[in-house]
C-alpha cells in the first residue's frame, strides 16, 4: 500500500481550476491534491471513476476535470445508491445510463450488482473512489467501497481512494460494533456505529484486517488531504455542504443521522417528507412536551430539544412514502447550540428508550414495523432487546464502551492523520 506518495505533492503545473479549489478552506481533499498534481498518479491510465455529486473540485466536478485531463483517460463512471448526481431516493434501484456532458458510461453499483463486474473493469487500468462520506457504519458508501476493493483485486489493478474529511471528526466513535451475523449492506464490518475513520483510513483498515476476502493482491493507494485534523468537524473546514443524499441536504442533517436514523426504523417519522430530516423525530401519539422536556433534563451536550408539529408529505425523489405520510405529527425538534460537542448517537438512544415506554403507554401495537431492518442498522440484536426490557438509555451507552475502546486500539494502526 503506497500511502500519499510523492505523486500526490503540490506541482507548479497545477490545473488553473485547481488553484482555488478550496474556496479559503484550511484543508484539501485527496481529489483536490490529485487535480494540484496534474494527475501524476494516473499519467497515462484507463481510469474508473466511482463517485457521485460530491465529487467535487471546487467549483468543477472530478468527472469533467479528469475528462479533460490531455495525460489521463476516463473510460468508465461507477455510480452508488442514490445515483450519480444523487437524486435516486434512498433504497431506490439506480439505473445504468451515459453521463451527457461527457459521453461516458455510468454503471449502477446500487441494481443488478452492487459490485464492478469484470465486464465493467475490462477499459480500466485503475479505479478511484471519490465519494464524501458522513463517517456512519449503516450509510452505504462504504460498502460500495469495499466491494470495488474485492473487484479491482480480482482483476488485479490498483484501488485508488481520493481521501476526504470524516464529517463528524475522527475522535467520536460511538455504538456496538457489529456482529458478524448482522452482517449486509448496511453493516459490512465489524465497526462501530460512528467508526471516526476518514475513508482512507477504512479502506486501510479493510485490507489490512482481512474484513473481506480476496484482498491479498490488492494493490491499495491513499491520496491523503492535506490540513486535516481529528477534532475538526465539518464547521471547522470552511466549506459549503454538498449534499450527499437526498435526505442529507445539510450538514445539521448529517450530525444528527447516526441516531435520529435508528430512531427513523421504529413507527416513529424522523424528519423524511420535511425541510429537515433527520432534526426531528415523532408521531401522532407522541406526547412531544413531555418528551422534550425529558430529553432536556438529560443534559446532553451540545443540544436543545422543543416541542413542534409537523406533517410529513410526499417529496419526489427525496420522501415519496414517509412515514405518518399527510398525518398531523405531534414532535420534537433537536437544535444544535454547540456542533463540536454533540454525541448524535447517545441522543437517539436516549430517545429510543423515552419512546419504547412512550408507545406503550399510547398503544401502539407495532413499535418496530421492519425489526429485521432495526437489528442490521443497528448491528445487533442487543440493541432491540435492551430497549423492549426497557433499559436507560444510559445504561444502553454504558453497555458498548468496553468494545469501542478496543475498536480505537485496533484502529490505531490505520490512522492516517
């Protein structure tokens, strides 16, 4: 594994575009350093390309500069769930098609294979992964990563990944680690919940724990940023947030997602069919003062709570079957007052465990509607079975510290920054 190697320093012959591609951020992305390269790493390559729309340089996208890059070859576009330009709602099939501005093929990795197959690779002499991630075991990309790992190893070329910023840092890592039987594609390693890797770092860590088979020709490359730090969080970069799926429009969205997501697998809406998913979470049934104010009594770091009513409605592409769809939901809404200090993850349990005993008490017959769903996002069955005993939500906290600590020794080893 070739780690930032000197093909990835700054060059006076930088493309133009390239020189103001931070936009006065303190750091750069592995994409950004690539393009500041010239593309030294892929002189004279067939290259594929998996990534989406936050595959961004500056104002360009990586696609279009790598297109027409006169020393290197685009020959093949791999696409995600959520799609290429990451319109496709969440766990909508995405479909093959040809990138208009460019004339390349886009093969689906979210259809009939969630993997490169060799007919896809037969152009490509390298494959690069761009995708920014929100550091979630349960958030795809990831796997996608790593299937494409097992497919350039079985066609023996390099797997290069264009590193970019862990949004929510690289010092909060929270939640079971998940069990081998709860293995899917929401949950492919045996990481935590929030793992804090960058993707690099993971894909290092891939490879080298052997968390996948295949891997031992696997000719691994880091492009690392430069200027990132493990308690910045994505304030502290000074940059705008692209979008990186449908329902993560903001980057308030992508703090609260590793909690307010679990939450979102009960009968409980989570914010989908709203301006703000994933900031809010309720139900009809919901007594949402009470809630709120037992929530606040928590002291959780870094947030408040209030009660609200909303109703969720039918968004094309983004929510087209919310949850409680056109009821009348009685919620509360989480407010960030201090990003550096929220622990998303310990919110959603705290309110997991208010709402077990909540929907109980309103009769509700089915709190968890797809159960199965419930135990693969959360890695586990302890999860499920702590919250019908009615466990604290501190207690369920307490239960995983002992593997996360062992998780940070063994990462230890792959970090990068």
């Amino acid at each position: 594994m070739v780690i930032s190697s000197g093909l990835f320093a700054m060059s006076n012959s930088a493309a133009a575009v390239a020189q103001s591609s931070g936009h006065g951020s303190i750091m750069a992305t592995g994409a950004e350093v690539l393009v500041r390269s010239g593309f030294a790493a892929l002189d004279g390559k067939r290259v594929g390309l998996i990534t989406n729309q936050t595959g961004r340089v500056g104002d360009r996208h990586l696609v279009d500069l790598l297109a027409e890059a006169g020393n290197v070859r685009l020959t093949a576009i791999f696409a995600p769930e959520h799609g290429f330009r990451g319109s496709v709602e969440a766990g909508e099939k995405v479909a093959d098609r040809i990138d208009k501005k460019t004339g390349i093929q886009v093969h689906s990795l979210y259809g009939a294979t969630r993997k490169p197959t060799p007919a896809m690779l037969r152009d490509v002499d390298v494959l690069v992964f761009d995708i920014q991630d929100i550091g979630v075991r349960f958030y795809t990309y990831i796997s996608t990563m790593g299937l494409a790992m097992q497919a350039a190893a079985a066609k023996g070329i390099p797997f290069l990944v264009l590193d970019r910023p862990n949004p929510l840092g690289g010092r909060y890592v929270s939640g079971f680690v998940l069990n081998s039987r709860y293995t899917s594609f929401v949950g492919q390693y045996p990481i935590p919940i929030v793992h804090g890797l960058t993707v690099g770092e993971l894909a290092a860590m891939i490879k080298g724990e052997a968390w996948l088979p295949g891997f031992d020709r696997l000719d691994l490359i880091i492009g690392k940023m430069e200027g990132w730090r493990r308690d910045m969080r994505w304030p502290d970069l000074g940059r705008e947030w692209v979008a990186t799926s449908p329902n993560i429009p903001s980057f308030e969205s992508a703090l609260l997602y590793p909690g307010i997501g679990i939450v979102g697998e009960t009968a409980v809406n989570e914010g989908r069919g709203t301006e703000a998913p994933f900031t809010r979470f309720g139900a009809p049934w919901l007594d949402a003062d009470a809630m709120a104010d037992r929530l606040m009594s928590l002291g959780l770091p870094g947030v408040r709570f209030e009660a609200i009513v909303y109703t969720p409605r039918s968004i094309a592409g983004v929510a087209t079957n919310p949850r409680h769809l056109n009821e009348r939901v009685k919620a509360v809404r989480v407010i960030v007052t201090d990003t550096g200090a929220v622990t998303p993850l310990e919110i959603g349990v705290q309110a997991l465990s208010l709402l077990v005993v909540e929907a109980r008490r309103a009769g509700v017959k089915t709190f968890f509607p797809k159960r199965r769903m419930f135990e693969l996002i959360a890695g586990d069955r302890r999860l499920y079975n702590q919250l019908m005993a009615e466990w604290s939500g501190s207690r369920i906290i307490a239960g995983w510290a002992r593997e996360v600590e062992r998780f940070k020794k063994k990462r230890r080893a792959y970090l990068l920054y």
